[in-house]
C-alpha cells in the first residue's frame, strides 16, 4: 500500500482537505488527494512563501517547535524574519539563479534562536515558492561516512555485475550501505502493475521476502504516477502524527498547496496503516525509472523510527538515479548473447525473403522465424493469407485474433506498435480454447494500415506464484469518518497456482520484434516501390507501342501509299515506250522527297526508342555551355531565322547528363525558332531559383510536383498555341499545321524532350496563348544549383 492512495463523494471534494482534520472516508485509493494533503509530517517545518517578495503565505501549524514562532506570527511576514538578512538574501539569489521548479535543492543551514540546527530545501511549484526545514542531525549508522565514496564504490560495483538480478542484488546491498535502514528491497513492476521483491539485503534475523509478489493494488496507480515525477520519499516514523498547514489554502489563489516534490508531504493514511500492519515504523523509498516508465522501486524499511536527514537522502537519491541510468546497460549485458544470436537469425531471414520469395520464406524450416524470438510458434498475415510454423491457433482463430488486434489500438502502447501479453485469455476471451499453444502472445503490425501482422506464440506454463497474502483480499471496515478501506493486516505466504500463462516476454524479445519490424517494412515499401516502378515502365512501354502503332498504321504508311502510287505511273510510262515526260520528272522529285520524308520519321521514331535505355551519366555542368553547344548544333538554323537568342542572367550549375540536357534545349530552341513569323523574333533561355517567382507574366500555377525545384524555361515571341492544344503538341509526328508548313518536320522534337525530361525524374509542359508566344518550362530534380555560382 502506497502513500499515493485508495467512491463516495470524500470531503476535500466540499472545500478545504486535511487528512488530520477530515481524515479518511475513501472506499477508493485512487481517489484520495495525496499531491495536496494539507499536512505534513512532524518532524519539520514548511513555509509557503510569495515568489515575488518572500512573504509567508502559509506555515506549518509546529512552526513554534521548529521556527520559535507560532503560524500566525509568521503568516504575511517577509521569511527574514525566520531567517535573517543574510540567508535572505542568498534565498533570493537561489530563487533569481537556480534550477529550482519542481526540484528541490538544499539551501542552507539556519538555526532559530535557542533552538537547533535545521537544514533548508527550497523548491518552486505553481507559482509558489516553498522552504522545507528539518533537523541536521545525523544518519542512524553514526557520524563520519563518507557518502561520496560510498556512492562511488557502489557506480564501480553496479557496473561490474553481469546479470539483472546480479545488479539489483548490489543496488540494495549499496542502498542499506548508504542508509543503515533494516531491509532494503528492489521491487519490480511487472506487466499486470503487481510487485516482487526482486532483490534484498536485510538485517540477518529478519525472515526473507526475497521472491514473494504483491497485488497491483498494494501501490496503486496515483502511487506509481508521483514516483515517475520524484526520486525519493521519507517516512521517518510512521505513526507520529501529522502537523496542518495554516490557512489551508493559499491566500493569493484560494487552492490548497501542491506538495508533490516535498520530502514532509504529509503520508497517507493508507500507507502509515499498511506500514504499521506488516510491523514496519519508519521508510524511505526510493523509484527506479527505465525510459520514463517506473520500472520499479527500491524500498527500505526500519523497524523502529529512524533520522534520516537531507545529506543521506541526498546519496540514496543519487543513487537511484544511477540505478536508473544503468538498469538498462544491465538488462543489455545480460541478454547480449541472446540479442546477437535474434539479430543474426533475422538479418539472414530478411536476405533470404529479400532474394527468394518473400515473406513466406521466414517461417521455412532451417532457420526460420523460430530459431530467433523463442516461442512455440509463429505466423505471418501478407497479402490475405497466412503462413505458419510451430503450433499455432487455426486459421479461423488467427483471423480473429487479428481482427480483434485492429479494433483494440488501445493495447499497443504509444510509439511502440507492438503487443505483449503473457495470460492472452484473461483479456481476448477466445484464447480459452487454444490457451494451451497461445497463453502468450507476441505482435506487431508489419504495414502501416495493420493489415498484416507478425505473432510470436508461447504455450500455457503452469506457474506457482508466492504471494505475500492473499492477492484477493481487499478488507473495508467502518472508522470514525466514515465507511473506507484498509490496508491488508495479513503478509502470511499465500501460494496460487496459476493457469492460462504463458513464460513472460523480454524487453530484449520485445525490442527484436519492433527492430524485425521496421526491417519487414523497409523490404515490402522497397518491394512495392520496385513493383510500382515496373509497372510505370511498363506503362510508359505500352504508351509507346500504342504510339508506334499509330505512326506504323498512320504516318508511316502515307509515304509509303505515295511512293507506291508514283511508282505505279512511272512504270506505265515505261511500258508505252514514251519518253519521260516533265510529269514523269515531277513524280520523281515526289518520290525523292517521300523518301526523305520517310527517312526522317524513321530516324526520328529510332532516336525516340532508344531514349531511356541508355543509361544517364549525371556530372557537374554549366548549363551556359549546355545552352551555347545547343544554338551551335542549330547554328545555320539559327542564322537563317536572324532570331536574338537572349541570356538575361548567368545560368546555374547543374547536375545533369550533359548529352540529354543539350538535346532538350536544341529540341525547345529549334522549336522556338520554326514557329515564329515576327519580324523581331527572339528565344530566351532562363530559369527561376526555388522559392523565386518568375520574372514575366505565367498564365497557369506551376505543378505542386515542382515545389522547390529550379525550374528552367525557353520562351519566344512566336506564333504561340491555343490551351486546348496543349496535349497534342507532344504527341508523336503530331503536327498542328500542314505539313510542310513552318519548314516542315517530323513532328517528334517535343515528344523526344518531354520523354528525355521525364525518364530523368522531370516535367516539361507550356504555357502559351495564341499570338502571344510560348514557354516550355522544364525540371530536372537531379540537379542542384551551385551555391553562389553562376555558371
């Protein structure tokens, strides 16, 4: 039983709470208000002190015995009047300079007139500023330890242990060092919130707990949430009463003061009689924190009431903290053989499914997923079906078991997507029937939609569980405020045979399970990437074979259709015998032409194919000299037309196919240079830095799929294209005007640009309107611009 505790409506609901004054009527100990008791206990003093100019808001009603001043002496005064100018100075200093909000901190050593010594902590909370005094006095082992050593040897020794309990063996041993208290226990949580005593020292004639469990409800949750918050808490005598604050509540805000992080909180009722009944008068207990879980805790009980002052609490504090900070390198040293053999078994499972035949290999005989987790079974859910090793649950149960998983996300815990139970049938109620190969359970979702999964299975495991009493009692009784619970007066051995468990999951298990996930779902995201981009290729290859059979059926065959109806003239002709006549001579001038004709579709419909199955060689290029070789490559072209090629800012570095980059620019620039009747023609080659915007009027956004991307252009001043052409301008042999218009051509520049852009990751499209000249815009996500450096 925790001082954190055990629903009829209890007093502190009506107005004002002290557990001296209203004591306990609970019949719950969640519900009782243990962060804001309104007392403490009697062997200190506590002031509640305004930040802002130390005036005393609050004082514990034996301020007389501790201060020399009654509370209502004190209340409204500035605290140098209990501590003097000086140290209020240095508390003002501490409270201006120190990290002291929800941390106390010792403070000083004052000693009221007449009486002795006391030791001050202060620490913030809630606006509220609160100084704690308590007697120096001395540890009851005498005077003269050295604590930083004690404390030193004891880092040494923790780390030299090789196994869990090895280690929390030397963490008690340690602890009763430091603190000379009777019995020192490490109690471990386990997954059903019960307790054992995992590890003990104790005085020789004490009888040994070592072992023995405790129900989840002797430390209840509200217990175990403040000892996530603070590292110690001392009870130096369990039945000396508790001393009320005066007022009860802050008179600046009306709420009773929060005293979580004070070592006088006064103890709950509750824990005092739980303390009493198994004949124990004074604690300290100690939490043990595994990332920011309470993994457990480390209790120290004495038998007759004990002074445990600020400096060796101090050392114990420091020591749980290291305790704390090692758990987890103790826990790795000791499953380390383990973890490497699971790594290794899986790492070769994945290599296996990654090169074989996925997943289903994993459950294949030799090794398989069995040589890793140890378990008694295993089974996989890809792609609607199951694969299966070991002794598992039917099929039938297994898609339950699943279902069942996918409504309940409240099982897994938060930022970890697995789920771990040891007594499956005490909370999925069909497991009763196959308990005996599934009592455990271990799971993890291996796709993001959860619609495939990974479990571990372990078989029941009949156990004996030493309880210390009856984990099933929980007595109530009528006291004088009221009906309420009270604590077990019982610790007697009470043994319980328990079915439907399996042996219970380790974090190095439950670690390797997460770890195969993440791995499982790197192969299948990988798998279906490469899935995806096949089906692209071979998307893009039937668009292109649709393409070819367009040109074969179509463009192709039209000179063909010529040729053969020239040629079918000319061989009439023949046969009459007549000389050829200037008719004759027209038709052969149209067959040359067809066959140059023909000679260039085919040329250029071979250039189209081979695009994309030349591998790229991306370098560091100029796109200036990329820009300057494509206007030589067109250099008569680019005489005849007398068109002003413009550069209005230096051109960037960028990462490219060198080869691929030039042919887009030549293929833009030629087109640019073919449909333009201006008298003033002129093409500009630029481009606009991420996060820029264009420097000239853009009709339509730029696609979302460009954002933050360089995106480069060629604009002219030519004929320009109606919106509703947008589509067919890149289209194979697609030519919107007649043929031989506008110089003539294949009609498979824009296709080859477009294709070249995108087989390089990009996109080409324009932007354009009739009369008013074009832009083609175009990426290439491979590149990136040279930090201040024009090319």
């Amino acid at each position: 039983m925790s001082d954190a505790d055990h629903t009829e409506t209890p007093a502190w609901a009506h107005g004002p709470y002290s557990i001296k004054r209203h004591g306990v009527t609970i019949t719950n100990c969640d519900s009782e208000p243990v962060q804001t008791p309104g007392c403490i206990q009697s062997h200190g003093a506590l002031l509640a002190l305004r930040p802002s100019d130390l005036t005393i808001l609050q004082a514990s009603e034996n301020s007389a015995r501790w201060l020399g001043k009654d509370p209502e002496a004190l209340l409204g005064k500035s605290a140098e009047v209990v501590l003097g100018e000086e140290l209020t100075e240095k508390l003002k200093a501490i409270l201006a300079n120190e990290p002291i909000e929800r941390n106390p901190l010792h403070a000083f050593t004052v000693q009221p007139a007449g009486l002795e010594p006391l030791d001050a902590t202060v620490h913030a909370n809630n606006g509220v500023a609160i100084l704690e005094f308590e007697a120096v006095g001395h540890d009851i082992r005498g005077n003269g330890l050295d604590h930083f050593t004690l404390v030193k040897k004891t880092v040494a020794r923790l780390q030299s242990a090789g196994t869990l309990k090895a280690f929390c063996q030397v963490a008690a041993e340690e602890v009763r060092r430091i603190t000379g208290l009777d019995r020192v226990m490490v109690y471990r949580f386990h997954a059903d919130d019960s307790g054992e005593v995992f590890a003990e020292a104790k005085r020789a004639d004490l009888p040994s707990w070592y072992g023995m469990r405790y129900p989840a409800h002797d430390i209840p949750k509200p217990a175990r949430e403040i000892f996530k918050r603070i590292w110690i808490r001392p009870v130096p005598d369990v039945r000396a009463p508790v001393q009320e604050m005066v007022p009860l509540v802050n008179p600046d805000t009306g709420k009773p003061l929060e005293m979580t992080y004070c070592a006088l909180r006064g103890a709950s009722v509750m824990y005092t009689e739980y303390l009493q009944n198994m004949g124990v008068s004074a604690a300290l207990t100690l939490s043990i924190v595994r990332d920011g879980e309470l993994w457990g805790l480390i209790a120290c009980h004495h038998y007759s009431t004990a002074k445990l002052p600020y400096h060796m609490r101090a050392s114990a504090e420091l020591m749980a903290q290291v305790v704390s900070l090692q758990l987890k390198s103790a826990e790795e040293r000791e499953s380390l053989e383990y973890r490497v053999r699971l790594d290794d078994v899986h790492q070769t499972l994945l290599a296996r499914a990654a090169t074989e035949g996925g997943l289903a290999t994993m459950v294949e005989p030799r090794p398989s997923l069995l040589d890793g987790i140890d378990a008694g079974g295993v089974a996989i859910y890809h792609r609607e079906k199951w694969w299966t090793a070991g002794k598992t649950p039917s099929e039938k149960a297994l898609d339950a078991l699943s279902q069942w998983l996918r409504a309940s996300p409240h099982l897994f815990s938060e930022g970890r997507p697995v789920y771990a139970a040891d007594a499956l049938s005490s909370i999925h109620e069909p497991a009763t029937e196959y308990q005996d190969v599934a009592s455990g359970l271990l799971a993890v979702p291996i796709s993001r939609e959860w619609r495939s999964f990974v479990f571990w299975f372990r078989p029941e495991t009949v156990q004996t569980v030493h309880w210390g009493g009856n984990p099933h009692e929980i007595p109530r009784v009528t006291g004088p405020h009221g009906p309420r619970l009270t604590p077990r007066a019982s610790f007697e051995l009470w043994k319980e045979t328990v079915h439907g468990r399996s042996l219970p999951w380790k974090t190095v298990e439950i670690e390797a399970a997460l770890k195969l996930r993440l791995l499982v779902m790197d192969l299948v995201v990988s798998r279906a990437e490469e899935l995806a981009a096949l089906n692209a290729n071979l998307a893009r290859s039937n668009e292109e074979l649709d393409a070819f059979a367009y040109v074969a059926s179509h463009d192709l065959k039209e000179p063909l259709r010529g040729i053969h109806k020239y040629g079918h003239y000319l061989l009439e002709e023949a046969k009459s015998g007549q000389p050829l006549s200037a008719q004759g001579m027209a038709r052969i001038e149209s067959l040359l032409r067809l066959t140059v004709r023909m000679d260039g579709l085919l040329e250029a419909l071979l250039h189209f194919s081979r695009v994309g199955r030349v591998d790229s060689e991306h370098h560091e290029a100029s796109l200036e000299d990329v820009v300057r070789e494509a206007v030589e490559m067109l250099g008569a072209r680019v005489h005849e037309s007398g068109a002003d090629i413009r550069v209005p800012r230096p051109l960037p570095q960028i990462h490219c196919d060198r080869v691929r980059a030039r042919e887009v620019v030549a293929n833009l620039i030629d087109n640019a240079l073919k449909y333009n009747t201006s008298e003033q023609k002129w093409v500009e080659i630029g481009y606009v830095a991420p996060g820029e915007a264009p420097p000239f009027e853009v009709r339509a956004p730029f696609p979302d799929a460009v954002a933050g991307q360089a995106i480069y252009y060629v604009r002219d001043n030519g004929i320009g294209i109606d919106p509703k052409h947008y589509g067919q301008v890149f289209r194979m042999f697609k030519r919107l005007h007649a043929r031989d218009a506008y110089g003539g051509g294949s009609g498979a520049g824009l296709t080859i640009a477009r294709k070249i852009v995108e087989r390089e990751g990009g996109l080409l499209w324009v932007d354009s309107a009739v009369g008013k000249g074009s832009t083609f815009f175009f990426t290439l996500p491979v590149e990136r611009l040279a930090e201040g450096r024009p090319g």
